[in-house]
C-alpha cells in the first residue's frame, strides 16, 4: 500500500476545489492494481472531497474485474447502477465513506469520503433516534458533514458529562466510537461540535444497551419416555424460552435433522417457543434418542427423550420394597406396628385406565395411591396382569390370664407361634421370671389354634394352700415377649353378717404387663342407674386405707348386657388412670377388680356431682348473694334455672348427696368460680405433663367433691351420647361440637391445644352459672362458619374482664397462640385473693379437708397399700400428644 498526496499552492486552485482531496489506494500481490475511483468523470488522488449539499455527483469506479460498490447506509444502494453512484439532490446524510472493491477480491478496493455541507446541520440524521444495541457493541451513528468543525465530542441531551466509565473516541469520518457499552449508559445523548466558534449540537438520540444473554435457552419435554405401538402417531412437543428471539430450536435423532414445527407459547413473561416433532407413523427405525436443541450466543441446551417401539400393547409389574423387610420372592415379613408400604411399579401401554387392591380383612387401615410417571394415550386395547403379595406380620404376643374352674389359663396371641412358660415364686411379687432364684418353672398343657396371629392356650391346675403363691405365665416368640402374673392366696374370710350385696374385691396393681392384686370386702348400694352399658354405686370399703377402718368410694361397673367393647372402654379407663397416677384435681382411682366376678373400678367418692348441676342447683343464691335480690320475675332473662327446665338425661352420674357431715352448706360466691377455674386448670397442667389429651373437657366432666374440690373424670367410660344433647351427629359419630376447637371439628385433630379450646368454653359454663354454650344457637352450617371466621361468646354475666380476655386466648383459631395451662393457672392465681381475705373459706375448708389427710397419703404412699415400693414402672405410655382421626 502507498499514499500520494497533491498539494495545489495557489488559492485560486484551492477556491474552486472548495476544499483538500487525499487520495488512498489499496494494493494487494494481486495480478492487477486496485479498482481507480472518478468524481464526475475525473480521476481523484485524495481521499476527501467536500460537496455542497444539493449538488449532483456522479462517482465510477474502473477496475480489471467486476466490482461492487459499498455505501454507509443500505438504502443509498438504489443509487448504484453498475460501476457508477449517481446522487442528483444529496443530503447531509449522504455524508459518508464509498467504497469500491472487486466482487471477488473484497480486500482490493479504493475509497472515498466525501462531506455534504449544510450551514444549518452540522451532523449527519441519525437512522433512529431510538439506539438499541446488545451489551458489547461499540458504534454510534453520529457523522460531522464539515470537516472544519473541531472540539467533536459526547455529552447527554441535558448537556452534563457521559458516564465517567464510558470510553469513546470521536473520529469525524467515522462517527463516535463507544467501547464496550453496558446497560448503565443508558440515557439520552447529542454529539457536539464547534463551527466557527460556535457550538453545535446533533439531534437527540435514545440509547438503550440490552444485557448481553448470559445462559443457553432453557428447554423441557412433558416425558422422557414415550412408548408407540408400530403405525401410531407421535407428537412430542419441546418448550423452549430465551431472553429474546435471537435463538434458535432444532431435533435430532442419531445425527439425523428431523422436521418440526413451532409456535409461540403465550402467557409467557420471557420469549416462549414450543417446537412440536410429528411423526404420522411411527416404525422401528424411529426408536431411540430425540432430541430437543436450543442455542443462542452463550450456548446451547439439549433435552433427550427416548422413544420406544412396540409391536403390541404389554403391562410389566415390578415389586418395589424398602431393604429394612426380609423378603423371598412377593413374601414379606415385617413386624407388628410397623408401616408397611407395598409399591409396584407398573410399565404399561397404553395408559393403565384401572388399578386396585385386594386386602385381607382386618381392622387396620391401608392407604392406596397411584403416581404417573410418564404420559400414555389411552386405546382401546384391553391388556391385564396382576402380583400376588404374601405379608407375614410378626406380632408380639398378648398375654392374659384367666381364673376358670380352678385352673389359672394363659391366653396368649402372637406370630410366629408364642411359647408359653409357667413360673411360680413366694408371696405377692411383681414378678417371678427374672431376677428371682427361688422362682420355679413349672410344666403345663399348651394347645395352638391356627390362624393369625397364632392363639396358644396354656392350662395350669392350681391346688388351695396356706400360703400366697405367685404365678407368673410368659409368652415369647421372636418379635418379643409379655408377661401376665395372678397372686393366689385362700379365699377371704367368710362373714356370715355380710349381705347377700356385698362382693370380695381383689386390688389391682399394673406394672408393665404385670398384675398385682390383694383382697379388701366392700359393700354397696345403688345410687342412680341409667339405661347406659354401666352403673355408678356410692359403696363403702373396709381395709382399704390402714387408718381408717370404712371408707367411702364410689364403684363403677358394668351391666350383665355390656358387650366386649364395652368392656374394653372400662378397661381402658382403669389402665389410663393407673398411668396417670394421683392428682387432687383428678377423679383417683383406689382399686379395682377384673377377674373372678363382675369387671369393677373403685374411685374417690364426690358427693356434690357434677359441676354443671351443682352450679345450676346454685345459681339463685349466687345471683341474690351478689345483686341482693332475694326472687326474679319470670320473664327476667338475667338468670334461668336450665337445670329445671332441661330434663334430658346426660348420660352422667349425678352422685347427689353427702352425708351429713359433707352437706355443703356455704353460700356461692365468685371467689368460688376462680378457684373452680384455678383447679380445673391445675389437673389439666398434670395431666399435659403426662402428655395426655383429655378430649372431653366441659362442666359436665368435672365433679364437684368435699370442700369444693373439682376433680376431673371420665377418663375412658363411653356415655350415653345418643340422648345427650350435647353430642351432634357429625359424619358416624356424636361429637361436643359446642366444645370442640376448630381444628378438631374440620381436621379430626386431637391435642393439648385443642384442649385449651375446650377450656375456655367450660370457663363460659362456670362464669354464667350453667348456661349451655352459645345459647339459642342452632347447630348447622351457620354455626361452623361462626366458627371459622374467628366468633366469640360474649362475656358472661358474671366473668372478670380478666377471665373473659383469659377466655378469648383459649379461642384464639392458632392453635399455638393459646396459652398453655401452666400459664392459665399463673393468670388465674393472680386474681384469687391474698390468705387473709379467705377466713370465711379457709377455716370451714380445712376443717373439712383434715379428713381427707388419710385418703391422700394412701394415694401418695404405696406402703400404705401393701404394694412393693419397686413398682414404678408405668402400665404403658400413651402415645397420643397428638391424635388423629
């Protein structure tokens, strides 16, 4: 390459060229020398030439070969005819560089720039006055028409400096160079200029730098398996989306391009394309990888799904198992308790349109779900098939002994079959197997019923002697062991003053599984029997405690016609209060008796009755002791007697008088209804530290004892809901909806929480005297969703503004947002008064309560009992913190 510069000396030369001419010439080792440029016919030397603007030239280009012109902008092209650009009226934006090259040796040319000059426009139009370039772009269209002009530069349209970052160059015949532009230049821009001492300015223009793509387009199929019997059809479509719409999608399939089809996927927020692959008939050949390709300037993402072809439809059926179960073949052994889950995995085509299971029938629940893996279509192709699972449920055994003819029978269930072992040993023990050298093991008849679980039956003949034997029976297979143990002592002494009412009780202890028993004489009469499975007695026992020789107590037993699930609930009520163990403010159970006679459970005696009627039984006094009214209108709505006027049975023992000595004589009062309110939530704070859910808490539950000691009861004993009012049928049961938390009535959800709930409604009960919870209120869709949208009773007549805000804490619809009872008590006791403002209660209480000092120690002291004091081991642990239906 070589430059050749003309100078013309004279000014008379330099007028009539208006301006400097620089020619530039580019050579290569071609053949030939590069294409020569003519400005209206003239061979030009420089490479600048100043044209007013307006005024017509023609430029041609001469070359050994064929040649192309290139002009600044695309549209000046139509002025290209051949080897010559002709412009008849030429603009200022026809300023610009023309090059002239061979059309196939692009790298030969000759150029040339030429300036239109405007004396009212200094700078070129830009294309737009909107600028959209991707992050890393460099030009900006912004080109000087008079090559006088100096000072050329950038600045923003509100005339303060570009960004400190920005880096440019501004070279007059080749516009302003921005080096790599970022988003944070955007703004509005001018370039700037002076002519003859004056500044001048370009038109405005946006520039707006899109953030360069910094990912691949995403792209996903529906499956990554498809299955097509031979001759179906196949419509697979790949969504694609990207930052814009400079991407592209394509399929593949063993390096082979297939066809597709696309379309937008609206309602997307970026650029969404989904590229559909159809096959009309599919064959064998098409079987394997698919793949779905998406690529723009950061890379690329491929999706791959494998497409299967068969020549008929199939089921393929798969056993999937956790490695923890021992299993052979489709036979699983697991453990009783365990939560088995059976999985099959199903390979199927077309579609699976029905599965099912077929389950022994048992008393456990089992749950069946289905989950798709891949799509299918569904035909009208019938194909079945079907795996058969055996499950062997190893199951602990469950020992009972039973006293029948004279022989002490060892009952016992289990898989696999249990394996019976007798044991007898000195005096009343806890136990005899283990840790006993004088125990001795003893040979018995043992038969087996087979079914599952396996029942063994052991019989062992037991003979009268003078001395207290125990008997112990153990079962043991390989999922564990249980115990059972009788004490065998000669009967009691016989007495001839006994009436024919009386009944030898036998005294239960359990520790684990075993049973320790002595026997005490108890003698009773009936006190209110209902039409219910059971009956309460008021009774009295005569050596139950050492220092008092009568004792009076209260006897729960079953009626001849109870069914065995009635027994069951007895049972369970008398096995949850030996758990839970003594508590002042909880119904005591002092003994009981389960074999060899009627099933009975002995309790403290509360001879006020229940909370309900023994506030409602009150509540004229009450009310005439704090207004100082001695009677009501009866019209008057500030008091009713609902006791009275409601003579639907309940289902609960209203044990109604004391003796004498235990009339309770005092006047209500509200330091009555705190206390009331403070001992209810004593026991409930005892029994959540045992982790137990009471269910049922409300008026009716609680009875009232000597000295106006509340004790909470019915712990397991079923009632007679079908009469009770207060039980609404919802779904198969009766429920206390009135009672219930919300989460219990909509979830069937059971905790200490739920509990909380249900006290807050028996504070209501206490504070307004018996009155049965929102009143006049039908229970129907309305009442739920009072209950839902957060409805509280209003303040009771007769609660504290501090009670009733303890209230609506208990309502609070977040269960955790309750308070726990442990707080209850602590707000509650700040509201009771100082022991000085109590003489009036104090001094009649403890007179009472001094009688009740023997009756605690016998519950606190197991010596007391004849009970061994190494019997702490609880009956068994109750595992519903929290409980579901």
């Amino acid at each position: 390459m070589f430059c050749v510069t003309l100078s013309y000396i004279t000014s008379h030369l330099k007028v009539l060229l208006s301006g400097m001419i620089y020619v530039m010439v580019h050579l290569t080792s071609s053949e030939f020398p590069a294409p020569v440029i003519k400005l209206n016919s003239s061979p030009l030397s420089r490479s600048e030439v100043v044209r007013s603007a307006y005024k017509p030239f023609i430029l041609s280009c001469e070359g050994q070969a064929d040649i192309i012109w290139k002009t600044r902008l695309r549209k000046h092209q139509k002025h290209v005819s051949q080897n010559t650009v002709s412009v008849q009226k030429p603009t200022t934006e026809y300023t610009g560089t023309y090059r002239c090259s061979y059309k196939n040796q692009k790298d030969l040319y000759s150029e040339i720039h030429i300036y239109v000059r405007d004396s009212v426009k200094a700078f070129t139009t830009p294309q737009s006055p909107i600028i959209i370039q991707k992050e890393g772009s460099n030009l900006l269209d912004c080109l000087v028409t008079n090559p006088e002009s100096i000072e050329f530069s950038l600045q923003m349209a509100n005339g303060s400096a570009v960004p400190s970052e920005m880096n440019y160059t501004a070279d007059p015949k080749r516009d302003i160079l921005i080096r790599n532009l970022q988003p944070s230049y955007n703004g509005d821009y001018v370039c700037t200029v002076k002519m003859n001492g004056v500044q001048k300015k370009s038109d405005i223009f946006q520039l707006t730098v899109i953030r360069k793509t910094q990912q691949p387009p995403a792209v996903s199929l529906p499956a990554n398996q498809y299955v097509r019997i031979v001759g179906e059809m196949l419509h697979i479509p790949c969504h694609t989306k990207n930052q814009d719409h400079s991407y592209n999608i394509t399929w593949s399939s063993s390096e082979k391009v297939l066809n597709y089809e696309t379309k937008k996927d609206k309602g997307c927020e970026q650029v969404c394309i989904i590229s559909l692959l159809s096959i009309h008939q599919v064959n064998i050949s098409n079987a394997g990888n698919l793949t779905c390709t998406g690529q723009n300037e950061a890379g690329k993402n491929s999706v791959t799904a494998v497409l299967k072809v068969v020549d008929k439809p199939y089921i393929k059926l798969k056993l999937i198992l956790s490695s923890e179960y021992k299993v052979n073949g489709t036979d699983i052994e697991v453990m009783q308790g365990d939560t088995v889950e059976l999985a099959v995995q199903i390979e199927a085509y077309p579609e699976v349109k029905r599965t099912s299971w077929k389950t022994p029938k048992s008393n456990h629940t089992h749950e069946e779900t289905f989950n798709r893996i891949n799509n299918r279509l569904v035909h009208l192709f019938l194909v079945n098939a079907s795996l058969i699972f055996t499950v062997h449920v190893y199951q602990k055994p469950n020992t009972l002994i039973k006293w029948e003819n004279g022989s002490a029978t060892c009952v016992a269930t289990g898989y696999p079959i249990p394996r019976i072992q007798w044991f007898q040993c000195e005096d009343a023990r806890a136990m005899c197997s283990y840790n006993q050298t004088s125990a001795v093991e003893l040979m018995a008849t043992q038969s087996t019923l087979e079914y599952e679980p396996v029942l063994v039956k052991s019989v062992l003949p037991v003979t009268n002697a003078n001395t207290t034997l125990t008997f112990e029976c153990v079962a043991t297979n390989i999922a564990g062991e249980d115990h059972d143990i009788f004490t065998f002592k000669s009967s009691c002494k016989e007495n001839a003053n006994v009436p024919a009412a009386e009944h030898v009780f036998v005294h239960l202890k359990w520790s684990g599984h075993l049973i320790h028993f002595q026997c005490y004489e108890i003698q009773w009469k009936i006190i209110e029997e209902r039409e219910v499975f059971g009956k309460v007695v008021q009774a009295t026992a005569y050596g139950l405690v050492k220092d008092e020789s009568v004792t009076r107590v209260a006897v729960k037993m079953l009626k001849p016609s109870a069914r065995f699930g009635e027994k069951e609930a007895l049972m369970s009520e008398l096995k949850i209060l030996n758990y839970i163990g003594p508590h002042e403010n909880i119904v005591n159970l002092l003994g009981a008796c389960t074999q060899g006679g009627p099933m009975l459970m002995i309790t403290e005696y509360c001879c006020h009755g229940d909370l309900l009627n023994f506030l409602r039984q009150r509540a004229e006094t009450f009310v005439n002791n704090v207004f100082g009214v001695q009677s009501f209108p009866e019209d008057s709505n500030l008091y009713k007697n609902v006791a009275v006027q409601k003579n639907n049975w309940t289902g609960y023992v209203n044990v109604k008088s004391c003796n004498e000595g235990g009339k309770d004589a005092w006047s209500l009062d509200n330091i009555d209804l705190l206390k009331f309110s403070y001992q209810v939530a004593k026991g409930m704070d005892f029994l959540a530290s045992k982790n137990f859910i009471f269910l049922d808490l409300a008026a009716r539950n609680i009875l009232v004892a000597d000295c106006r000691v509340v004790k909470i009861c019915d712990f397991g004993l079923a009632r007679d809901i079908m009469n009770d009012l207060n039980y609404v049928v919802k779904g198969n049961a009766r429920l206390p909806v009135k009672w219930m938390s919300p989460e219990s009535i909509f979830e069937c959800l059971y905790t200490v929480q739920s509990d909380v709930w249900s006290y807050g409604v028996l504070l209501w009960e206490i504070f307004s005297l018996g009155v049965s919870p929102y009143p006049n209120v039908v229970i129907d869709a309305q009442f739920y969703k009072m209950i839902k949208d957060g409805y509280h009773m209003p303040q009771p007549d007769f609660a504290p503004q501090e009670m009733y805000t303890i209230m609506k804490m208990c309502w609070s619809l977040e269960p955790t947002l309750r308070p726990t009872f442990a707080n209850i008590r602590e707000l509650i006791a700040k509201l009771l008064p100082k022991q000085s403002s109590q003489v009036r209660h104090t001094d009649n209480h403890l007179r009472c309560c001094n009688s009740k000092q023997n009756i605690i120690s016998f519950l606190t002291n197991p010596s007391q009992r004849d009970r061994p004091s190494s019997e702490k081991n609880n009956l068994f642990k109750v595992n519903n913190y929290f409980y579901y239906c």
